[in-house]
C-alpha cells in the first residue's frame, strides 16, 4: 500500500508487468495455479440487530420527511 501511494498506481503496475515477464523468462511463473490471500482484518462493526436496523428506519423516514416538509415550504402552491 505504501508502495502504491509514495510511487503511484501506474509505477507498480509497471514494475509487476516487468516482475512477470523476468518470471516467465526464467520459466518460474506457473499460470496452471492461482494463489489468493483470504487475510481477515478485524474491523469494529455493529452487530445488526432489530431493534438497531428498526431505529435506523425510523431515522431515515423521520429525514425523509423533513426533507419532503422542507420542499414543501420552499415552494407553497407548487
């Protein structure tokens, strides 16, 4: 990541496109097999409940109709 952001995207795009072809030259790189990193990060999320997701409604609702009220003053008899 630090990569990317001290040297840009288009930097290491270019550096893994190198990386690769010094691979394929040395007959290293297998293209029969794909490795992927399944890394969990532990992240500080609120478990949904239904009391939470039903406040969470009644919040949306409650602006959405303020909005609505709001337009509503900004424009009488439209």
């Amino acid at each position: 990541m630090r990569l990317i952001t001290r040297s840009g995207s288009a930097a290491v795009d270019r550096l893994n496109e190198a990386l690769l072809a010094k691979a394929a030259e040395a007959k290293v790189h297998r293209t029969n097999r794909v490795r992927t990193d399944t890394t969990v990060v532990p992240a500080n999320l609120a478990y949904p409940t239904d009391s939470g997701l039903l406040a969470k409604a009644v919040r949306r609702i409650g602006s959405a109709a303020k909005r609505i009220q709001d337009a509503g003053r900004a424009h009488p008899g439209a």
